[in-house]
C-alpha cells in the first residue's frame, strides 16, 4: 500500500504528538498544524494533497467546524476524508461536526485502534484504500 500523508490539525501539542505517534508507527506521513486557518492555508491555498485530515474542534483562530464547512465548499477538497476528533462529548457537538462535513467523529481520549478503525473505514468508503489498515 502506498505510503499514506495525514493532516493533523488540532492546537495542543501533546494531542498532535500522540496522534502523530500513532500515525508514524503505521508509517504513514504526518503534517500537523495550529487551527483550521493553517489547514485551509495548505490545502487550498497551496494546494497540498492529504489522504485524511484528523481535525480537533475547539482551536483558536478557527475552529474544526468553520475549516470543515470551508473545506467541503471547495472544490480542491470537497471529497476529502475529515475526521474530527474532539474531548467534548456531548451529542450537540457530535452533530455539529457531522453537519459541518465531517466524515466521522472520534471522541478524545481515544485508544489507538479507535483511531486507525475509524481512519481504515473512511479510507475505504472513499476508496483511498482496497484492505483495511487494520
Ligand atoms: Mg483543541
């Protein structure tokens, strides 16, 4: 399988680091940034391919729900695969993420397989993929 390339997005730094320990030991490419501002900065503006985006929902700048919304509105990244992830975990912000163009929703703290499950299935359902990751 090619070598995937995976955006985190999310502005703590020890959630990006454990997102991207997980990612890397598959050996997969991780990009991590701040806020949904620097995400639509490298996907639109400069026009960078990723497989997935993991995107956090409560940033600074701009949040995961506003960077979604943008990001489906644009043609360069409307099929995107966008997770969200976030601590909070109530049903209203679950839906927020999914009305904003969220693929799926994973609630932080997450384990690694929850993880990789919900990646491997949104991989597949848009056929980045032809097997499962795990
Ligand atoms: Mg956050």
């Amino acid at each position: 399988m090619r070598n995937l390339h995976i955006l985190v997005v999310e502005d703590e730094p020890s959630n990006s680091e454990i997102a991207k320990v997980i990612l890397m030991g598959q050996g997969y490419k991780v990009t991590c940034v701040e806020n949904g501002q620097e995400a639509l900065r490298l996907c639109i503006d400069e026009g960078q391919v990723f497989d997935a985006i993991l995107m956090d929902i409560l940033m600074p700048v701009m949040d995961g729900i506003e960077a979604t919304r943008r990001l489906r509105a644009h043609a360069k990244t409307q099929d995107l695969a966008i997770i969200c992830l976030s601590a909070k975990a109530s049903g209203a912000d679950h839906a927020a993420g999914i009305e904003a163009g969220c693929d799926s929703y994973v609630r932080k703290p997450y384990k690694r397989k929850d993880l990789l499950m919900a990646l491997s299935e949104i991989l597949l359902r848009k056929g980045v993929i032809d097997e499962p990751l795990l």
